[in-house]
C-alpha cells in the first residue's frame, strides 16, 4: 500500500487531498498543528486508511518526531493572511520554512516524490501579453503570501535540481471552493462561494455586485483529485511546476444563477450597485485563466462544469451544515 503523508490535512484543501488519496487506497499520515475533531477526522471515505498526527510544519523538533517513511510527501500547509498580512514572519515561518523543513525531512526519509502545493496569487502584478498564465512566466508577486510561495517553489527546484530525492516539484491552485471550506485561523475570508452558500443555506438575502469580474475558480475535490494522480503517477513528471485548475473563468453570474435554481426559496441577487452589494467578487489572481496543457500532457483533465459542482457541494453541506459555521 502507498504511504502518503499530507501536511496542512486538517484545513481546507489539506482535507480534500486526505479524502482523494485515501479513496485511491493510500495510506494517509494526515498531519496538522492540531488534530481535528474526532468527527471531521472520521468523516468522508474510507477513514480506516487515514492515521492523524500532530505536526508543526515550521519546528525542526516536531519533524524529528516524524518516524515514518512515506513514499510520497504532499506539502499543503499553508497560511493564507490576504493583501495585507499582519505578521509577514509567520506567513513566511509556515509556507517557506515549513516547506523547506519538510523537503529536508522528505529527503532524509529517502521519499520517492515531493509535491508543494502553490498557488496562482505568485501570479500577482504579472505584466504579460498572453491571453492565459504559463508555469514558465517570470513571477513577482506583491504580497507576502506570493513571495513566500515562490521562494518555497524555488527550494522545491533545488532539492530537485540536485538530486537529492526522487522527485520535487510544485502545483498552482486557483481559487478554490467546495467541501471542507470553514473558518480554520489561517485564512481572513472565506471564498465568494463559501459566502453565497452559506446565505443560501441559511436562508439570509444576500446581495452581489454586478462588476463583470470572474475567477479562475475550480472545485476543491477536482483540485484534489488532479494532485492525486499527479502523485500516483508511474512514470516521472519532469517538470518543476504545474498549473491545476479548469482553465477557464467562471462569472459570478454563473454561480449565482446555479444557487438560486438549488435555493430557489431564498434571496440571493445580483445588483449593479457595488456599495449596496453584500458580496464582491474580485478578478482573479494576474486577471486571467490559468494555462492548463502541461496537466493535460500528465493525462489529466478537469472538466467538471460549475452547474455540475455547486449542486454537489450545496448537497454536500446539507449532509455537513456545521461547516458553514450558522450561529
């Protein structure tokens, strides 16, 4: 049986990717700074296959506590503070070092692939003619949580430059929404989705503005699922990066006009007016789809329609209403 140990496996995607992998057999060491509720941790499919350890990504002690040797190391821990992070060195304390200390880890443990999960924000600011993102533009991204995922992609390439473990590379996620999505501590605002959701299932108005931005967004178990094959994957990837996504952007629209078929009792509109909307839905990280040819030549596709995904999700917190954190 693979071993797969997952770091950040109790936060939203970390929660995603321990539910793929162990549908795909995988033994999961899910770590977390804290282990999740008893019943989080038994939730979802095949919950014999996950075993929950405590882990603080950024202390070399804690790894030193680490006496597994997974075959497969997926670095998902992360701190996401938003535009203007309170604490830069904790930002970086966590998505640089804690992907640092787990590559030196994952080497030591004679790890046969690593695989740092990044994301498109390192495509902040970016001056480019091109209609889509490629993995091979030069980044620079103005924030510190950009900044702290390209350095952490760059130690990612050195480890991987010099041999020092079978295989390191890095993934970009867009933004994401769906299952497991929960005010964690590390994240400052739930997704747009999130939001829309959780007005619809709480039976509250809720309005949108009507700006006309879209978002590269993709389902977060769809997002899980391309980094699982990516991982279980025979043959090499031969890549330092890769964009995960639809490649495609969704309109607020979209979503809305999905929820209000799925809600059809409650009040969630759009309206013209920024300053009387509930809900801004901002552009995307570089303003424009991700790239998505270099997933599709590792023989994965997403192409899971947002009609298709928001009716599972809305169904999926129906069975899960604690998420959405109604008090």
């Amino acid at each position: 049986m693979t071993e797969v140990l997952i770091t950040g496996a109790g936060g939203f995607l970390g929660r995603n990717l321990v539910e793929a992998l162990a549908r795909q057999g995988c033994r999961v060491i899910a770590c977390d700074i804290s282990c999740p509720p008893t019943s989080l941790q038994t939730s979802g499919s095949h919950p014999s296959n996950v075993h929950w350890r405590e882990l603080d990504v950024s202390r070399e002690e804690s790894w030193r506590e680490m006496t597994c040797k997974p075959d497969i190391v997926i670095s998902a821990a992360a701190i996401t503070p938003g535009d203007d992070d309170p604490d830069p060195p904790r930002t970086a304390e966590v998505n640089l070092m804690g992907c640092l200390r787990a590559l030196h880890w994952a080497k030591s443990r004679g790890v046969h692939r690593f695989i740092f999960t990044s994301s498109s924000a390192v495509y902040r600011g970016i001056r480019t003619d091109r209609d889509v993102l490629d993995e091979d533009l030069p980044v620079d991204p103005p924030t510190s949580y950009g900044k702290s995922k390209v350095a952490a992609e760059k130690f990612v390439n050195l480890y991987s430059d010099r041999g020092q473990m079978g295989e390191a590379f890095s993934v970009r996620l867009p933004s994401l929404y769906g299952p497991w999505e929960r005010p964690t501590g590390v994240r400052p605002n739930m997704s747009a989705v999130y939001s829309l959701v959780r007005a619809a299932h709480g039976g509250y108005p809720l309005r949108v503005s009507r700006t006309g931005a879209a978002r590269d967004w993709t389902y977060a178990p769809d997002a899980a699922a391309a980094i699982g094959h990516l991982a279980l994957r025979s043959e090499p990837t031969d890549v330092p990066v890769i964009n995960v996504s639809t490649g495609r952007f969704v309109y607020p629209e979209e979503i809305v006009t999905v929820l209000q078929n799925e809600y059809p009792e409650h009040d969630i509109k759009m309206v013209p007016d920024a300053a009387s909307a509930d809900v801004h839905i901002t552009p995307t990280s570089g303003e424009r789809p991700m790239r998505v040819e270099r997933l599709a030549r590792l023989q994965y596709q997403i192409d899971d329609p947002p009609t298709h995904s928001l009716r599972h999700y809305a169904r999926w917190v129906a069975d899960y209403p604690e998420m959405l954190d109604l008090r």
